[in-house]
C-alpha cells in the first residue's frame, strides 16, 4: 500500500463509487482502477484533491470477495 494525492494519480473521471451508495451519498470512498501498474486506488469522496491509498489490484479483489462473502459481518 502507498499513499499519493488523488489528483497525481488518474483522470477524475476514472472515479467510481459502489452501485450501492447513493447518488448524493457523503460518506463514500471512491475507487480508481489503475490497470497499467496492476494497482486499485482508493479515496474518501468529501476529498477529492486529498490523499489516495493505493493497493494491488489483486489484494484489493480478495478484499473485495471476503465483503461480498459476509466476512466481516457483526
């Protein structure tokens, strides 16, 4: 993982929210798909021009996967 200001690393739009915050949702991260480095970025959507965390797309999927799976569940 790296940190870097969103703004250095990709257009603006190549942001995405998830399909299941709402359109006008505040408390949202954003996620940038960094193909050509095999990266995913990921930011707080209040702060567009603020820090980026930047993880291996491949570490972010498995993320991603145990979410979807009810992993981290209460």
């Amino acid at each position: 993982m790296t940190h870097r200001t969103a703004p250095d690393l990709v257009a603006e739009d190549a942001w995405f929210k998830s399909s299941y915050s709402q359109e006008n949702g505040t408390n949202c991260v954003e996620v940038a798909d960094l193909t050509p480095t095999g990266q995913v970025a990921v930011r707080d959507s209040k702060d567009k021009a603020g820090p980026a965390l930047v993880f291996p797309a491949d570490s972010f999927a498995q993320f991603v996967a145990a979410v979807r799976g009810g992993r981290f569940d209460g």
